[in-house]
C-alpha cells in the first residue's frame, strides 16, 4: 500500500528560504570578490627574489638614506679637527719712507729715512701640546744721516722657536683630544647605522615571508572554496536523484559561502602584507613596480640551524652595534677623565730659542777711520743676499731658554668636569651590564623560538597529512552513503586550517632565524652584504 505524500506548509518555507538563503550571501560576497579576481588578473605581476628586496630596500630606504649622511657628517668633523697640526705659512712685507726736521746739527735741516722689509714663518703645532715657530726675515735701511757707517745696510735673520708644556697641557692624548672624541662619534655613528640596517633587513624579510605565507593561505583558502562547490554540486545531484535531503544542500551552500567570506579576507591580507613589503622597499604608488603585482620567487627552504645559545651569546656580544656603542662611550669617558686629571696640574712651560742673524750693506771707509773727524776714501758694496748668506751660515750664534711655572689655586671648573665624567663612566658601566643582561634574554629567547619553530614544522606536518587521510576516508564514507555532510566538511575545514598551520610553521622558522640572526648581530656577514663603502 502506498501512502499518500503530504506536504506541509512549515517544509514549503523552508524549501522556500533553503532556496533564497544562499543567494543573499552570495549578493554580499561574490562582487567584491569578483573585484578583486579582476584587479589582480588585470594587474601585470613582477617577480621578485628576497635578496632583491633587500638590496632594493638598502639603497632606496630614505630612513638609511638619512642614517647614512651621519658618519660622513663626523668624518668630516675629524678632518677638522686635525687642521690645527697642519702648518702655518705667513708672508709679510713692510715698507716706511720717513722724513722729518732734524735734531741735530750734522744732520742737517731734515733727515730721510727709507725702510722695507719682509718676513716669512711656518708654525706648526704638536701632538705633544707644544709649538715649533721657523722665521726668516730680511730687510733694507737707508738714511740720509750723516757719519753712518754702512748705508744702506742690509740685514737678515734666521730663527727657530720652540715652546712645549712640560705638566698641563703635555701629552698626545690630551692634545688630540678632539680627534678623539671625532673618531669616537664617527665609530657611534657607524654603530647606528648598523643597527638601522639590521633592523631593515629584518623587516624586509618578515614582510617577505610574511606576504609569502598570506597568498599560500590564499592558495589554500581557494582550494578549499573549488572542493566546497564540488561537494555542493554532488550534493545537488543527489537531492535531484532523491539519494540525499535539501538540508545537505544548505549545509554545503553555507559552507560555501564561508569560504568566499574567507577568500575575501585572505586576499585582503595579501594586499596589506604586499602593501608594508612595499613601504620597506620605498616604492611610490606611481612607480613602475607598484603597479606590478609582487610574485615572490623565493620558497621557504629550511636549512637547520645549529647553534648553542652560548656560542650565540659569545656572537651577540661580539656583534651587536648597542655593546658597541656603550664601550665607545666608556673609551670617550676615559679620555675626558685623562683631559680634566690634567687640567689640574700647573702649567709648566719650557721655551728655546735660537737665531742667526747676517749683515750687509755698502761700508764707507774713512782715511783716519773715525767718520766724524774723517774723509770717505772708498766704499765696500754688499747686498741683501751676502746678509742672508751670513744669517744661514750661523756666523753669530745666539740661544735663550725660558722655564715658567703656574699654579692654579681653585681649578673649580675642573675639578667639577672630573667629578662629572667620573659619574658618567660609572653609569655607561651599568648599562653597559644592563644591555648584556637583555641580550642574554632575548638569545635564549631566540633559540628557544627557533627550537619551537623547528619542532612545529614536524608537529604540523604529520598534523596536515592524518587530516589528508582522514578527509579521503570520509569522503568514501560518504560516497557509499554512511557518512553525513556536517562531518565531511568539518574534515574539510580541519585540513585547510592544517595546511595553513603548515606554512605558519615553515615561514616561523624563517622568521625565527632572522630573529637569531639580528640579535646575534650578524645579519649583515650571514647574508653577504654590504651598504655603501661602509665596513662593519
């Protein structure tokens, strides 16, 4: 006997609804991601390697770019600085014509002078603290004076001059002080610069790996929307046969529309990602480049990574720019202490001096010898040169010595820059063991995350292939009718969130080796690189 089919309204409604429900979502969902299938296929794509990344991010990052002009700033302070030990070369000539009444009867009515002469010196200063003066001069004097002797008359005189601070003052340490301090900034500078650029670097590899594991995510959440439509097209076969209910088809559209929702943000998360790689990499929205679609080239290869977190310490304080720095400014200290213990001594200060000088000229020679009571019977010419050869060949020697000594009764100021620097050098000790005490926390930090990242890649990967084969097993399950839609897609949804945990776990370990390798410090000699003509 066969029994009437009856149909109640409740299951009209539903049918009703179970037919109108997908279609709502889908409004929402499928334009925008028609969209985005669109702008990315009408976008051309541009291929790109980590390594190039890098580079590009290296020469056109403008952070570097300003990072960069700092130790050239400081090269150029340390030139300057050493100026002051480059010699001095002086030129001066003089020339007086006099003529005024006489004062005396001999002379006449008026008296006329004539005079000219030039000087030249190089002075030079000493690391010592001392200074080294070498002058020439040589000059010409004549007169309308009568009696004189030699007239004109040339003279010459060859000098040296020396000057050293024997207490206060003394030393090269103290004197190039200066050119410490310079070099020292310079060596800070460079320090920072370094760390500008390990921390770049580290950048440009997260946001690579990053985008990296966000278009696999896509990859995997598209694989999953195309297994979802098959399920749902089966299923509609099955309704249409009367194998299965109109229930496993709302639950195969809701499924569906899940993962449209998912793919909608999964390529939202690529945009993001791809859009911070670019900001690193200093791409203008108007360039070239970014109108390309980034395709990255490089895959998540995973080489182990072997290393103790003692030797990873030993590297680490080694490497890092921050250790760096504070012992720079720990030998900065030094020198001021070694400046403002000196500033306190008395001032000592040893002079010598020696000099030559020549004569010449034209002699008159008078008949009795005396130029007052006798005639002029000849003349002796010389000239400027016979006055320079006699100041050179050290015909009249002469040399003085000078030994002076200053006290200083209340050095205040002194006293107080010694105090202070002595202050400054205990604090640059304290965190200089507070930066070894944190680089020692974030090392273990380092390795442990490396350890755990390692250890994941395992984990996940024997996690993704027990859902592979317990989706197939499912899905025969299914096929032969003893399984339902709910677990099916539950199997589903559990494999793609494993595959995506999967490629979580191999771009961690990248991430995880980049962080090692940062606060190691040596990110820069692991991969090879250099900036500029700049050695680190």
């Amino acid at each position: 006997m066969t029994l009437p089919r009856v149909t109640l309204k409740g299951e009209t409604m539903f049918k009703r609804n179970q037919a109108l429900i997908p279609g709502i979502l889908l409004l929402f969902i499928i334009p925008s991601f028609v969209r985005s299938q669109g702008q990315k296929a009408d976008k051309p794509a541009k291929e790109v390697t980590l390594k190039e990344c890098i580079t590009n991010a290296l020469a056109n990052n403008l952070d570097l770019s300003i990072e960069a002009f700092n130790p050239a700033i400081d090269e150029a302070s340390i030139s300057r600085s050493k100026e002051k030990y480059i010699p001095d070369f002086s030129l001066t000539y003089y020339k007086q014509d006099q003529n005024q009444p006489g004062t005396w009867g001999v002379e006449g009515t008026s008296v006329m002078n004539k005079y000219d002469s030039y000087t030249l010196s190089l002075n030079e200063r000493v690391v010592t603290g001392g200074t080294i003066s070498l002058s020439f001069s040589n000059s010409s004097t004549d007169t309308s004076r009568a009696f004189t002797i030699i007239n004109p008359s040339y003279s010459s005189s060859f000098k040296l001059n020396v000057t050293q601070p024997l207490l206060k003052g003394f030393g090269p340490k103290v004197n190039r002080i200066e050119t410490l301090q310079a070099i020292n900034q310079r060596d800070i500078s460079l320090s920072s610069l370094k760390s500008r650029l390990i921390q770049t670097i580290y950048d440009v590899e997260a946001a690579y790996w990053n985008l990296y594991s966000a278009i696999e995510n896509l990859k995997v959440q598209e694989n999953s929307l195309e297994q979802s439509r098959a399920i749902l097209k089966k299923n509609q076969e099955a309704v249409r046969i009367g194998t299965k209910s109109a229930l496993d088809i709302l639950t195969s559209e809701a499924e569906v529309a899940r993962y449209e929702d998912f793919l909608v943000s999964a390529r939202l998360t690529v945009e993001q990602t791809e859009a911070s790689l670019r900001k690193i990499l200093n791409l203008p929205d108007d360039s070239p480049v970014s109108a390309q679609s980034l395709i990255l080239k490089d895959k998540p290869v995973i080489e182990k990574m072997d290393i103790s977190y003692e030797e990873a310490l030993r590297i680490a304080l080694e490497q890092r720019p921050e250790i760096a720095q504070t012992e720079i400014e720990l030998e900065t200290n030094a020198n001021n202490i070694s400046l403002y213990r000196n500033e306190l001594l008395p001032q000592l200060d040893l002079t010598f001096s020696t000099w030559s000088p020549g004569q010449s000229g034209i002699k008159n020679i008078y008949d009795t010898g005396n130029p007052f009571t006798g005639t002029v019977i000849g003349q002796i010419k010389g000239s400027r040169i016979e006055a320079l050869k006699e100041a050179l060949k050290r015909t009249y020697k002469n040399w003085s010595a000078n030994l002076s000594l200053s006290i200083p009764l209340a050095n205040i100021f002194a006293r107080n820059s010694l105090a202070k620097a002595k202050i400054e050098r205990e604090q640059a000790l304290l965190r200089l063991e507070k930066q070894k005490q944190s680089i020692a926390y974030e090392v273990a930090g380092a390795i442990k995350e490396l350890q755990n990242a390692e250890r994941k890649i395992a984990s996940s990967k024997a996690s993704r292939e027990l859902q592979e084969k317990l989706l197939e097993a499912e899905m025969q399950k299914y096929q032969l009718g003893l399984g339902s839609v709910e677990w099916l897609l539950n199997y589903q949804r559990d494999l793609t969130t494993a595959k995506t945990s999967e490629i979580q776990a191999l771009i961690g370990y990248k991430l995880a080796v980049a962080r090692l390798e940062r606060v190691m410090g040596t990110t820069l000699r692991s991969k090879g690189l250099k900036f500029r003509d700049y050695e680190f």
